[in-house]
C-alpha cells in the first residue's frame, strides 16, 4: 500500500499506549503526537527530533526482540532449536546493534533502518557490567529454552499460531483500532481448550495480568468460542511458567478497562474525529524522579 500523509496520527488504543498515559503523560504526547511524521524529510526538525528519540532502543529490548524472534522461527519456520543458532543469532544481532549505534549521522536520516541504543546515545558507551549482564541473561535463556521441552510440546499441538514481532493484529473496539498481539495460540487437540502464551524475557515483577486477559478477549472476538482459555507468561530468563485460567465473564471487564482508557485519554483531545490533541502544555510532566533519569526523551523534556 503507498504512503500515505495523515496531519494527524491515526486514533488507536493498546495496553502499552494505556500504560504510557498512566506513567507521564508528557512522554505519552512524544511518543503518540509529537513525533508524528517525524520520519518525513521535510518535517519540522522538532518533530525529527522527537521521532528519533522514540526510535531509541535498549541493550535489552534489543535481546528480547532477538528471542521472540528466534523463537517465531523455530516454532513457525521449523528453524532448528540448538544452541549453536540461538546463540549465533542473538549475538549478531546485539553486536550489530552496537555497531549500529556508532554511526550517529546514519541513525539520524534514517531512525527505522538503523538501531541506536539509548545508552550510547546518552552516554557515549556502554558499560561493562550492562554488557556482561546481557551476556548472563542471554546465557540463561538459551539454558532453559534447551532444558525444557516446552518448545517441542508447542510444535506437536493440534493447532498452532506463532506471532512474529513486526505483527501488527488489532481488532475494532466501537470504531477504535485494538491492538492486541498474542506471541502464540496453540491447542493440544481439536476439542481442548486453548493456550495463549506471552513470552518474557525480563522480570515477573514488570507484568501485567491485563495483559494476558486482553489476549484472551481478542481470541473471544476472533474465534466461535466462548469456553475457558489458558493463559501462560513464560519467563524465560527466571527459567519460570505462571499459568491462568480465564472465562469468558471477563469479557465486559476489559471492555471497561478498555471504555476508561479510551475515556480519560479523549480528555487530552482538542478534537476526537481528527485526533488532533491539545497543547503539549497540557500533557503535564512526570514528578521528577529517578524513572525520569531513564526517559529516552530526557534530552527534550526541560524540567523548571
């Protein structure tokens, strides 16, 4: 499909986005309005500006992206599942994003082509112990996946779908794209009840069993079902599995979730039918505090 210029971004909830506005709502306008059409070469250099810096990515993110990746493949593409792939794939794949990040001018004419690492970004290098970390956490996540047969029960079930990371699946919620990107559905037979499962490759402490629920409420819009779903986040670097049951009754509780956000973020719109969002002004700033210190978009958020 060609290109298209919209003034305005397109109008559209997920749960990161609602995350987002309940962190600081100064970061939320970057990241959904500020940076709009900020890859276009003619753009304001404000926007450039703001559009790179959402572009901005994590040792971390970079090797989570990597295994989900890897783990789309091997489930979906039959990749092998040895150490010698895992291992070649995620260390080129960080290494490249390190290299990447040396070349500063290429990132910035062309943010979505190149990677730059918020670290080097800020901080010009990378530190030693934020190195050997990865290097441990890779490490253990190769482990587990090996020493676990939960690959292989996956790929003998009667019924698999694999999500890749650049897949963008939404569903329409009253005229609002939902964007709701299960990693994997799978089912054991014909008759059983489905599994949805979310891998991690961070910490059990930073999810959010919202997130599994509204996997399993874009499987009821999706399918002729209305029986129970099971639900796994698999923690990949804790080397853990946390399942959960879930019925068809929470249908209306995400749909009020949903109905909330969507309410309390329209507040912030000068117009609902354009999305044309109000001054930044009014998108007030995170209190000052060391989650601010991490921002990718520290470098244009001017505290008084």
């Amino acid at each position: 499909m060609a290109y298209k210029h919209r003034k305005y971004p397109e109008w559209s909830w997920s749960l990161s986005r609602d995350r987002l506005f309940q962190t600081c709502l100064r970061k939320y306008y970057y990241q959904y309005y500020k940076s709009h059409n900020g890859w276009e070469w003619d753009a304001p250099e404000e926007k450039k500006k703001t559009y790179r810096l959402k572009k901005l990515e994590s040792l971390d993110s970079v090797l989570g992206s990597s295994v989900h990746h890897l783990l789309h493949r091997i489930i979906d593409e039959g990749l092998s599942l040895s150490r010698t792939n895992l291992d070649k794939n995620i260390k080129k794949n960080l290494n490249d994003a390190v290299l990447e990040s040396k070349n500063k001018s290429a990132w910035e004419m062309s943010p979505t082509k190149h990677t730059m690492l918020k670290d080097i970004y800020y901080d010009g290098q990378l530190s030693l112990s934020k190195i050997d970390f990865i290097k441990y956490k890779k490490d253990k996540i190769i482990n587990y996946l090996l020493n676990t047969d939960i690959i292989e029960n996956i790929k003998n079930s009667f019924y698999v779908k694999s999500f890749d990371i650049n897949t963008f699946e939404s569903f329409d919620y009253k005229g609002t794209k939902v964007y709701a990107i299960p990693d994997l559905i799978f089912k054991k037979g014909k008759n059983k009840k489905p599994h949805i499962i979310d891998w991690k490759t961070g910490q059990e402490k930073n999810s959010n069993l919202n997130q599994l629920k509204l996997y399993v409420y874009y499987y009821y819009q999706n399918n002729e079902y209305t029986g129970e779903t099971e639900t796994s986040f698999i923690y990949l670097y804790e080397q853990k599995c946390k399942k959960q049951l879930f019925n068809y009754k929470i249908v209306p509780e995400v749909e009020n979730a949903i109905e909330d956000s969507l309410k309390n973020m329209k507040k912030y719109l000068k117009d609902e039918k354009w999305n044309i969002p109000l001054r930044e002004e009014e998108f007030t700033r995170r209190k000052n505090d060391k989650v601010c210190s991490y921002c990718k978009y520290r470098k244009i958020c001017e505290r008084d």
